[in-house]
C-alpha cells in the first residue's frame, strides 16, 4: 500500500520542504550543510507520515471514560 488521502500532501510538503532547506543550507553553508538538511528533511518527513498513516486517515482524538449527557429540554 501506499500513502492515502490527506498524507500524499503531507509527503509532498516533506520533499519541498527539504528540496527548500537545502537550497538554502547550500547558499548559507556550502553542499555538504545542504546534504545534511535534506535527508533530515526527508527522513524526519517521512517517518512522520508513515507514522500518521498508520493511525488512521481519520484518526480523532479518542475521549475514554463513562459520560453522562442529560437531556437540556423538556419534551
């Protein structure tokens, strides 16, 4: 399987914001220093969304615990 949904922009956020950091890394620093933030990039990126993914496409905060609604009108 690969990326669903929401995540495929979330992978193509990843890589333009490492292909981004390492343009900049590179003027600032030189390749090396640009090298250095695009796989941090890429990889922090990716593990990010793998992990999301696996969660769940709609993955909601799940409140545990016994609730007690009363009703707020008289019928």
């Amino acid at each position: 399987m690969g990326l669903q949904g929401r995540y495929i922009y979330w992978a193509a956020g990843a890589v333009g914001g490492a292909i981004l950091g390492f343009i900049i890394a590179y003027c600032i620093a030189g390749f090396v220093a640009g090298l250095i933030v695009l796989v941090a990039f890429v990889v922090t990126g990716a593990a990010l969304v793998m992990f999301k993914q696996r969660r769940g496409l709609h993955s909601k905060k799940v409140d545990r615990g016994v609730f007690v609604y009363a009703r707020s009108k008289r019928l």
